[in-house]
C-alpha cells in the first residue's frame, strides 16, 4: 500500500474542499468529514448562529468538547488527564528537590 499523499475532494456544508491524504486514510477522513458536516448543519439548521465561519467554529467547539469529555469504559479521559497532570508536577517537584542533593 502507498503512504504517498494523494488529493481528495470532500464537500462540507455544500463547499468543495481538495485534501491530502493517503490511500489508507481516506475512510477515515471520509467519516470525518461526514461527521463535521453533520455537526456543521446541525447548528446552521438550528438557525442560532450565521454565516460559515461561525457555524465552523461552533461546530469546532461542540467537537472539541465531545473529545474532552469521553468516556471509555466508564472512565473520564479529561479526568484522567487532569490527575497525570497533576501528578507530573507532584513528580517534576520532587525531582528538582532531589537534584539539589547532588
């Protein structure tokens, strides 16, 4: 299979778009623009918001709201997240303490 990037034209919201992808990602970013065009006249059918960069940017927002609250398997990613941040910093902090013995 070729990894070699090849132009695909995607319609969203009823405007052509060429991107690059390669062969085996095209199902991929078929659902994805699926998906956003989806999302896209979801708001723009709800009549709240007007014109195409608004819509996009909403439909943004909603998308990256839906990524950060995901649950798989009854576990909250964003939560996840937040501790491990967390404790990286419990771990950076003791870790420069320690330096200092040296």
């Amino acid at each position: 299979m070729s990894r070699e990037a090849a132009g695909m034209d995607v319609t969203i919201l009823g405007r052509q778009f060429r991107v690059a992808c390669t062969e085996e990602e095209k199902q991929d970013l078929l659902k994805a623009v699926s998906y956003l065009d989806g999302k896209m006249r979801e708001i723009r059918d709800g009549g709240k918001v007007i014109g195409v960069e608004r819509i996009a940017i909403m439909a943004a927002l909603n998308m990256a709201h839906e990524l950060m609250s995901v649950r798989v398997d009854g576990v909250d990613l964003g939560e996840v997240r937040r501790r491990m941040s967390e404790m990286r910093t419990m771990i950076d902090e003791v870790l420069s303490a320690q330096d200092e013995l040296f």
